[in-house]
C-alpha cells in the first residue's frame, strides 16, 4: 500500500479495541463468525486482538488469520506493547495470514512517560526505533502508534514519527486517547505531521480516537481532511469507555457527502467513486450480528443503524417522504441493507432452504452446527407459522454463541400468578457431567430461577442488567434476552432467543455464567503459563 492512496483504509478494531467494552467478552468461534462478516463487508485490516494478552486471544488471531486472511482477504493484524516477547507472540499469531501486521505501541506524552513509563523522552525513543526494527524482521507491514499523541509535545512527537519510519514502520496511528481533542485541533495534529516530518511520505498517516466527548467522527473527518488516510473504528463504535469512532458513521458519512470529501482527496468534486472499500449493504446485518454476539444493544437513535434511523414517524415527515423520498431522507435505506423484513421459511422449509438462506444472511455453518440448528428452527416453525430473516439470525446466533461443555441448562420449570408465590425449579448438567437440580422462590419468576441457578452452579456473581426485545413484531414473536452479570470488576453478557422468554431468560444468565466461569479458567491456566515462563 503505498502512501498515495487516494482513499480511506479501513482498519476495524471491534475485535480488539471493542471487545475491551466492559462485558462484551467474545469466545473464539464468535470472533471468527464477526472476523467473516468484516471481510464480507470489505474493511482493509482486520485488528484481532492482542495476542500477547492471553491464550484465548493468541488462539482467536491465530484462526482468524489462517481462515479469514486470504490472499483476498483482509490484513490481519495484532497489538503489541513495544516490548521483544509482546511482539513475538504477535509475529507468532499473524504468521497463517497471507498479509499479516504487527501493531506495536509506546507512550509520548511526558505525563505517561514520568508516571508509567518512569523513562526519559531519549530512552522512549530508543526503545520504539529498536521495536519497530525487531518487528521488522518479521513482517513488512508494521505499524506504530505514539500513545496519547494528542497531549504529546509536538516537536517531540514528530521526532519519534521521523525515527520509527526510519526503522521501517509503514502505517504511523495518531491517538486521541482519551477523547479530548477537538476536530480543529486534531486536524491541526494530523496537518502538522505532515508538514513536520521530513519521511512522513513513505508511511500512512492512521488515526484512531474515542468518543468520550461524543467527537470520535467528527474528528476523524477533519483528520481525512488533512491528509489522514486509515481510520480505526468498530462496529456499532463498541469500545471501552464511550467507545470508538463508529465505523457506519464515517463510512455512510464519507458516501453520503463525497461531493464535500472529494477535493481532499485529489478527486473532481463529482466523482461517484467511493471513498472507502466498504460495502455499505452489508452495514446493517453487521450491525446486528455484533450487537447479538458481545450482547451490546444499539440504543433506538443511533446514527445509521438504530431502529429509528430511517423510521419516519411524525405525520408531516411520512407526508414528505411518501411525495418524495429526498425530502427528509439523506440516503435510501436499502443503502446500508436494511431491506424488508421477509417472511422467508416456514414449517415445511427443509434443510436445503434453510441451509441457503443462511448462506445468503452470510453464515456458514459445519455440518454438526446446521443440524444442530436445523432443529432448533423447526421446533420454532412448530410454534410459529411464519420465519422470517431476523428469527433465522436469532436461531443461528443462539446455536453459535453456547459456550462448550461448561453448564448446560437441561430443565426449567416455573409457576407464578397473582395468587402464588413465584417458584423455579432448575436442571443443569455440570462442567463435570453431573446433573443437578434445584429450586427456589423469588420476587417473580425470572428472579426465581436465576435464584435456583445459583443455588447449583455457585458461582459468585451480580446480575446488572436484564433486557427482553421482540426479535419481530406480533405476539407469536422471538424474544430475545440479553443479560450482563458482574463478577469482581468484570462483567459478562448473555444473550438467547426464544419463543418463550422465560426459557431464553434461563438460557441467557447460564451462557453468560459459563463466559464467566470460562474466563476464571482462563485465568487459572493463563496464571499458570506466566508463572512457568518467569
Ligand atoms: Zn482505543
């Protein structure tokens, strides 16, 4: 890629920096259904994880690599630290890749010098031209970014960008860390970059941001407009905190105003040619299937892919929009695949129909997961007559998202009413193979099985959030439950879908419970990995 591009490279980091939300924790084979679907929709480098961080991290990049990044596909990249074991297990994670980068980071900003590094500005500088060098040796493309570049000394800043290019560092990522800057300042940072220096032409200029003050985009824009020329964002702007920049937004935001964006990009002005690679109808089905698997809802307002985005409500609007679309739409809503919901399947849909059209929703699944969810899609065409595309995707994400071996919810059984006192009684089988079974009572039925789940499971753990959304409208409908739990200072989420939603209730606190008790025997074996090696 060379410095020229006379585009947007898109660099998704809902893998990494997304997941980094507080409960959105994703096991390997959710990563790698997100990873597909990013390749489908055509982002430039795919950041999956932070190899270094754990196994189960090092594990999700190493698959990503080997089955998403195709000579065709995507960039696989990995974060590192600026240090020789963070970066080698970064080259180790990327190498199935036919195009693989190693990210690798270092603080410049004296207050993160003084109190974390506890290192001088010419140690500092040492260090990054020594990593980006190591880094080197294994891969080509290799990218470097200044952390919290944005409350950096500029003169300072613009000596380790001149240094680490040297070094071989092809792509240079401005951060706005913590999401202070403003858009003319952070376009006076990129501007100044530029002008500053002197190598700046043979790498591309990244930046990446959060949302803190709700100015992600807005940012990024104004960045585009000074030559920057890689954008760092995720899905749905998932990411820690307020999260990143939104991925749909700049994209739709770059389409839907090229005219302005053009002349900044050495373009005519009426020049239709894209300014990104993105497909912008696979933006809405990847919206969902984010928002599904790391159980983080899309509030209704959001920008592009919220439910009322392109619903026109207020009377005088729909008047407008029926005479003609263009008077208070900005763009067509088929644009980012947000078509009719169909009614696509039904009872006597057999497995070649089902098996298609979820190939055409961009899943694919084994053998064993299409049986699997091949059964559970007649026992729902059982109970409802109609399925249509958002049940489909409902069943798949359900059958995709059960955690292996861990507790499995074999019985839930309740009685309530008016005149009785909330009762559940529950069945699991245990990580051990036993079956146990329990029962309580509770301030309603929910709360009474979740009551009897702990009993058996024992797992300490309190409940946050609970949430029931109708997957389709009518009252034979899905629903769908997302619940988070927190456990010391982490928290999980849980999602399933079911035509009865006290079954997906019970359904969705035992997946989050077993992402919990996964992630504590990750740490066991994690613990004991790091101890061996020091
Ligand atoms: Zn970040």
């Amino acid at each position: 890629m060379s410095n020229n591009t006379d585009r947007i490279i898109i660099f998704d980091t809902t893998l990494r920096d997304g997941e980094q939300s507080p409960g959105a924790t994703l096991n390997i084979e959710e990563k790698l259904t997100i990873a597909k679907q990013l390749a489908r929709l055509g982002v430039d480098v795919i950041e999956a994880g932070f190899a270094f961080a754990s196994p189960g991290d090092f594990g999700a990049i190493c698959k990503i690599a080997e089955i998403v990044g195709t000579e065709n596909g995507p960039i696989i990249c990995s974060l590192a630290r600026a240090r020789h074991d963070d970066i080698k297990a970064a080259a180790k994670a990327i190498a199935p890749a036919a195009k693989g980068r190693i990210h690798t980071f270092l603080a410049t900003s004296d207050i993160h010098l003084e109190y974390k590094l506890k290192k001088t500005r010419s140690e500092v500088l040492a260090i990054a031209e020594e990593m980006v060098a190591y880094a080197k040796t294994f891969t080509n493309d290799i990218e470097f970014s200044p952390e919290d570049a944005g409350r950096s000394d500029p003169e300072f800043l613009y000596e380790v960008l001149e240094k680490v290019i040297a070094a071989g560092a092809t792509t240079v990522n401005i951060p706005d860390t913590v999401g202070y800057t403003t858009p003319s300042e952070f376009g006076g940072l990129i501007k100044g970059i530029k002008e500053n220096v002197p190598n700046i032409n043979k790498a591309i200029i990244s930046v990446h941001g959060h949302d803190d003050l709700g100015l992600a985009v807005a940012n990024f824009l104004e960045a585009a407009k000074n030559g920057a020329r890689q954008m760092e964002c995720t899905i749905n702007g998932i990411g820690e905190r307020a999260g990143n920049a939104a991925l749909e937004e700049l994209v739709m935001a770059l389409h839907v105003r090229r005219q302005y964006f053009n002349p900044f990009f050495g373009r005519p002005v009426d020049s239709e040619a894209p300014l990104t690679n993105i497909d912008t109808h696979q933006i809405y089905k990847t919206s969902r299937l984010v928002s599904n698997l790391t159980g983080m809802l899309v509030q209704p307002n959001k920008a592009i892919v919220g439910a009322n985005a392109f619903a026109h409500e207020s009377g005088i609007h729909q008047d407008g929009v029926l005479k003609n679309k263009l008077t208070y739409e900005i763009m067509d809503a088929q644009l980012i695949g947000l078509t009719e919901n169909q009614i696509v399947l039904g009872k006597h849909s057999g497995r070649n129909a089902f098996r298609s059209r979820l190939k055409e929703l961009g899943y694919e699944l084994s053998d064993t997961e299409l049986n699997k969810a091949f059964v559970r899609f007649k026992e729902v065409a059982d109970k409802k007559k109609e399925i249509s595309d958002w049940d489909l995707e409902a069943i798949v994400n359900d059958e995709i998202q059960q955690a292996p071996d861990l507790f499995r919810l074999e019985l839930v059984q309740v009685s309530c009413g008016d005149r009785s006192r909330p009762t559940a009684t529950v069945t699991l089988r245990t990580p051990a193979g036993e079956e146990l079974t329990d029962a309580a009572i509770g301030t309603g039925p929910v709360d009474a099985i979740y009551k009897a789940i702990n009993r058996v499971t024992n797992v300490p753990n309190q409940l946050i959030e609970y949430s029931v959304q109708s997957v389709t409208a009518g009252i034979d409908a899905i629903g769908e439950v997302t619940i988070r739990l927190r456990h010391e200072d982490r928290v999980f989420s849980g999602r399933a879908a079911n035509t009865d939603i006290i079954v997906a209730s019970a359904q969705a606190y035992v997946n989050a419970l077993n992402r919990l008790y996964g992630a504590m025997q990750g740490e066991r074996q994690h613990a004991q990995m790091v101890g061996t090696r020091e």
